[in-house]
C-alpha cells in the first residue's frame, strides 16, 4: 500500500473517534501517573548497611551531570516534536496518535517499575556515606548499622541506587524513537544503506552516555545502570511493538490502525483482521509466481516440440 494515501486521516478527521476508541488507554496512562507519584513519594526500604560496607559507599557527593528535570525533555518532549513533523508531512492521525500514546506507555511503565524495584531493593548509592554522615563522622547502634544525622530527603534518595531511573527513562524514550525512525526511514529494507543505521543509532548512543554520566557522578554502581538500560529498552520494544509492524516489516513505516482503517474504508477486507492486507499481497505475489511458472513451462515445451519436428524434418530429407 502507498503512501500517498496517508492523506485520507487527519486529526480534524479522525481524531476524535480515534480518541474515544483509546479512551480507556489514556485512563490507565492517568493511573500509572498516580502510582509513580505514590512510588516516589514513599519511603524505600532501608537496607542494613554496616560500617564494613562503607568502603564501596565513600564515593563523593556531586551533583547531576544531566539533571532530573531534563530527562522528561529529551525522553519525551523530543519524540513527541519528532512525531509532530512526521504529521505534518504525511497527515497521518493514526501516526501520531498511537506514537505518542506508546511513548508515554514506555516511559511510565518503565517508571512504575523502575521505582518500584528502587522502593523494595533499598540499595545504597556510591556516596551514601556523605549523605549519611555529612560531616564525615559514621555513628552505629548496637547491631552495627548506622545512625544517619544527615538531611533526611537526601538520605531517602540514597537508598534508590538500583536500578538507574535515569538510565530507564532515558532507554524507554530514545529506545523508542530509535524504533519509530528505524521504521520510517526503512533502516532494515535490505538495501544496504549503512548510514540509516547512523540514524538509528543515535538515540540509543545518548541513553548510553547518559547512564555513563551516572556512574561518573557516583550516583550509580555500574550493575544499576546495566539493569536500568535492559529494562527501558525491553518496555520500549514491547510498546512498540503493540501499535507498530517490527522495523524489518515491509509495512513497518505506518501502525496497525492506519492498514486497519483502509479494510474498512475499502469494505473489501475484513475489518478484524489487521493483517489482511500483507496477506492479500503474499496472495497476489504467489499467483504472479504460479503464472510466470506456468509460462515458462509452457515456453519450454514449445520449444521442445519445435526442435523435435525440425529433428523429423532433417530425418525424413535424408531419406
């Protein structure tokens, strides 16, 4: 199917009955907004950490190379502008629609799960002990554990190493932009055209250096990273995945929703079946296989039976 037919759904069009065909998954983005809120807010489980430990939390307390307000910017704001331009090129509502919806779907799930794991793990970061003892004097009780007589926001946030927020938040966002581009510009069409994959590969290479930038300001072991980086990118797969063909598909440049409203608005195809129309064309495909076959087949034998009558003709005028 082309792609001049994009034109057909605009949001002026069909965003409104595209919106309340989504109405309940823009609820539960709304529910999952609440649940990190809550996360966040609470306390994480305060992990026994004795004064044995302390040699791997001595690290310096220094501030963030990319700050916590930034993150939202470059893993969400920065797509959804990308999203924008694609629109308004190819006035494609569904586009737009389903690619801010399984963006914000990442990164919030990722969230959920990033501070859940934070909350029930309670690992202490590389510089809990400036955090704890802001003045360099470690207090104990009896069992050994310490007495912290720091600033108690500060001392929360220490116990949150594992897994890396920014790291997570970084990968569901630019992983899924690097998806979404994968698709659009036909990075896996077979051709060989290396400098797509550059493309590609820019996103991922920034949440990369971003998770660098948390184990160089000692905020993060490198483990919370690694963790950090898996989960966002497996969430933001995932997403994908759910309203998009894989970046190696033939179609992979538009979402499942666009090929399904053209079997409707056709009438030709099943409007349930998403795939129809890859198999209408697999179909097509395999009769133009069967005919040419036929022809050749054809096409030969004539010509078998050609040189056998001239083999006869030689015969008989040598008689």
């Amino acid at each position: 199917m082309r792609e001049v037919q994009l034109g057909q759904h605009t949001v002026k069009s069909h965003g409104l009955q595209l919106a309340r065909t989504h109405m309940h998954d823009w609820f539960i983005l709304l529910l999952l907004l609440l649940i990190e809120v809550i996360l966040y807010v609470i306390h994480p489980f305060y992990r026994f950490v004795g004064k044995d430990m302390m040699d791997d939390l001595k690290y310096p307390l220094k501030t963030n190379t990319v700050p916590v307000w930034s993150v939202p910017l470059y893993a969400v704001v920065l797509p959804i502008l990308i999203f924008l331009f694609i629109y308004f090129r190819r006035r494609d509502v569904y586009d737009l629609h389903h690619s801010v919806l399984g963006l914000l779907f990442s990164v919030l799930i990722t969230a959920v799960i990033t501070d859940a794991i934070k909350d029930a793990v309670g690992r202490p970061r590389p510089d809990f002990f400036w955090r704890c003892f802001p003045d360099g004097k470690d207090v104990y009780d009896a069992f050994g554990d310490v007495i912290c007589h720091g600033d108690p926001s500060v001392i929360k946030e220490g116990h949150k190493s594992f897994p890396s927020g920014h790291t997570a938040w970084s990968f569901a966002g630019l992983g899924f932009l690097s998806l979404y581009l994968s698709g659009k510009i036909r990075a896996f069409d077979r051709r060989g055209h290396v400098a797509k994959l550059c493309i590609v590969f820019l996103p991922p290479l920034a949440a990369c250096l971003v998770g660098v930038s948390r184990v160089d300001d000692y905020w993060h072991h490198w483990q919370d990273v690694f963790a950090g980086g898996i989960l966002g990118l497996a969430v933001a797969t995932f997403c994908y995945l759910q309203f998009f063909p894989p970046p190696y598909h033939t179609e992979c440049w538009g979402p499942y929703a666009y090929f399904q409203s053209l079997q409707e608005s056709n009438g030709t195809l099943p409007a349930n079946n998403v795939n129809a129309l890859n198999v209408q064309i697999t179909s097509m495909q395999v009769v133009q296989q069967q005919t040419a076959r036929r022809n050749h087949e054809s096409h030969t034998l004539s010509e078998v039976l050609q040189h056998d009558s001239s083999l006869e003709r030689m015969e008989s005028g040598q008689q």
